[in-house]
C-alpha cells in the first residue's frame, strides 16, 4: 500500500514539475544564455571574469532549486555536490569559483532544461487543451455557426484524432519525466572526480570500521577464549606437577587423569586458535580461488554448479574479498532462497574479475532489505567492488560481483 502510494505521488508529481516547472525552466535558460552572451561580451573587459564569477555562484543557486524541486515532484534523489572551497584570498575564491565544476555543469543543465520545460508544458497542457477542443469540435461548430452545415470529413475526423492524441499524452509525460531525472542526475549532482572522491572516502570509512571491528573481535576472542584455556592448562600442568611431588610418591590415577584433561584443554586451545585465524586469511587461498571456490561449493546444502575461468590470480586482498562473498551468497542462498539448485561462475577478464551465483529459488532479494548484502556491497566498495542484484519475485536470483584484479 505504501509502496502504491508512492507510486501516484510520483506519477502525480510528473504532471506537476511538467504543467509548473515552465516559469522555472524559462527563468533558468534565460539566465544561462543571458550569462553567457555577456560573459562572452565582457571577456576582453575588467569586469569580464568577476561577471563570470558572479553568475556561476547564481547557476550554483538555481542548479539546488532544481534539484530540490526533481527530488520533490519526480521522486529523483540527487546526491548534493560538495560546498565550493573558500580558500584565502580574493583571487584564490575567484579562482575555485571560475574553476568549479558543479557550477558549470549546473548552467549547462539550466541550458538544456529550457526545452524539455517547453515540451514538457507542451504535453501536459497544451496537448490536453487541443485534445478537449478537437473532440468538441463538432459541438463548437453548431455554437459557432447553426444555421451552416458543418463538413462532414472535420467532423468525422477531429473526435478519433483527439482520442489517439490524448491517449499518447501521459506517455509523453512520462518520456519526459525520464528525460529530466537523467539530466538532472547527469549535471546536479557531483562531478564524476568529486564523486569517486566520496566513494573512496566512504569506501575507506568503510574497511577502517571493519578493521577496527575485526580487531576488537580478535580480542576480546583472544582474551575471553583462548587465555582463559591456556589460563586453565597451566593450572592442570601445576596440579599434574603437586601430583608428581606427593610425599608418598607419585598419584599415578590422579595423574593419569590431569594428563588426559591437559591434552584435552590443549586440543580445545588448538580449535580455538585456528578458528580465529581462519577469519584473517582463509587456508583455502594459499592455492588461489581455483582451488578455493570449488572446497566451498562442496559444503554448500544446495547442489552448485561450478564454472570457472581464472587464468591469472588476482590481488590477495582482491581473492579474500571474493572468497567472504562467496562464502556470504552461499550461505544466503542455503537459508533464505529454498532453491534445489545453484550456480557459481567466476571469470577474470580485461582486469576485472566477476563472480556471479545464480539460484533457482523465491526472489525477492534486495540491498537494504537485511544486513547480510548490504555489509557484503560495503566490503566490495571497500575495494573498489561493486554489487549488482537481479532478484525479481519468483526468482531467479543473479548475484554478481565485479572488482578489478590489482588494486
């Protein structure tokens, strides 16, 4: 229900941005041809790139009123661009200002959004308006004149030719609903260095908080597991040596049995230690993910196919991440798909390397939807990862992994 609702504010949204975003759209285009006609005139002038400046912090301006209002009535998030710098200095400002990409991109879109705004009122008004009086038409004719006999083919023609158009209107809407989520998810949003700065950032953000998880994890193992064993060996091989130096000679049953308990407290440390090391560095991985891949289909519950084309191995860190996502989808797959069947493929291929599992099970797998994708997208990004999911309901799934082999 919620997600029907959604749905008509959006659609109802198209017909509002379309029949009241011409004013804004003229005001816009006007102001960008208008800078650029003068900065072109004043550019052998003074007064030529303090213009310039200025009307790039207006375009700035506009562009965010913009991205506000497709936000708003288009349902189209746009990621907001990065504050421009302030450094120290007029002629340092001036040069961020005249150098900022987002302003410029941002005149461009007000540049190209003059025409869809026209069009856009176009299909949402005037065609609607045309429509209503071609299939009045025969009605305004007697209105108009009632004594003359109106002609019979404008008759015949105007009311199917109303019909047909008015039909095709909410999909020209819609064509150019679309048109203006690309341009403005294009142009308002931040440039394509300001944005892989950010990933890389968060990115990093990201593996930092993994590591620093993974670390506390390791600790408070190590301290609450493995020291509290060895803590304990260490009292059995005490009491084994009182045994050894009792006054009457050694308690051979007494002794016999703290021995059996030290090798049992020393196995046990043994487990413990290599399940922790198993999440540093997988044993697996010493033979690369050829020999790593198919030993983890082989525990799966649902029947794996393998394909796999690896002529070259990747980076270990680039191997490791693969490995957990592998591990992380087949262990989704056996809890959460109820699928008979499966499928892992992995290929390396003009320096990316891809991994794709695919199952036959229900569908409906989604990031955001739990925390297992949505941690494996983020250790993926980590690495310049990234994650894509085709899981329509009813199935079938199509997880795939793409991350590039060195790093």
């Amino acid at each position: 229900m919620a997600e029907q609702r959604r749905y008509l504010s959006v659609r109802g949204g198209e017909w509002t941005f379309a029949a009241a975003g011409l004013p804004l759209a003229l005001l816009g285009g006007s102001y960008a041809l208008a800078v650029l006609y003068a900065g072109t005139l004043l550019s052998l002038t003074v007064l030529g790139l303090p213009f310039v400046a200025a009307a790039l912090l207006g375009a700035r301006g506009l562009g965010a009123m913009h991205r506000r209002l497709v936000g708003r009535l288009l349902g189209e998030h746009v990621e907001t661009p990065a504050r421009l710098p302030r450094p120290v200095g007029v002629v340092a400002r001036g040069r961020a200002v005249l150098t900022d990409p987002v302003a410029w991109r941002a005149l461009l879109y007000l540049v190209l959004r003059l025409p869809l705004g026209v069009l856009g009122f176009t299909a949402a008004v005037a065609l609607p308006l045309g429509c209503g009086w071609l299939i009045g038409f025969p009605l305004w004719a007697r209105l108009l004149e009632p004594d003359a006999r109106p002609a019979t083919w404008p008759v015949a023609v105007s009311v199917p030719l109303g019909l047909v158009i008015l039909s095709a209107v909410p999909g020209a809407v819609r064509v150019l609903s679309g048109a203006n989520r690309r341009l403005a998810r294009l142009l308002l949003g931040p440039a394509r260095a300001q944005r892989r700065v950010r990933e890389l950032e968060t990115a990093r953000a990201t593996l930092l908080a993994q590591n620093t998880d993974e670390l506390r994890r390791l600790e408070r193992d190590l301290h609450d597991g493995t020291q509290a064993r060895l803590v304990a060996l260490a009292l059995t091989l005490s009491l084994a040596e009182d045994a050894l130096a009792h006054a009457c000679g050694p308690d051979l049953v007494r002794l016999r049995t703290l021995m059996g308990r030290a090798r049992g407290q020393t196995d046990d440390t043994i487990t413990e230690l290599r399940r922790l090391t198993r999440g540093i560095h997988p044993v697996a991985l010493d033979g690369g993910l050829g020999e790593a891949l198919p030993g983890l289909t082989a525990t799966s519950p649902v029947p794996v196919t393998v394909r796999l084309n690896l002529p070259e191995r990747p980076d270990q860190v680039v191997e490791r991440a693969l490995y957990f996502c592998t591990a992380e989808l087949l262990t989704n797959v056996a809890k959460h798909s109820g699928a008979r069947s499966a499928e892992l493929e992995a290929s390396a291929s003009d320096g990316r390397v891809r991994l794709s599992v695919r199952d036959d099970g229900r569908g409906g797998a989604a990031l955001g939807v739990g925390t297992g994708l949505t941690g494996l997208a983020e250790r993926l990004a980590a690495v310049d990862g990234a994650l894509r999911i085709d899981s329509p309901p009813g199935g079938p799934t199509v997880v795939t992994a793409e991350l590039p082999m060195r790093l």
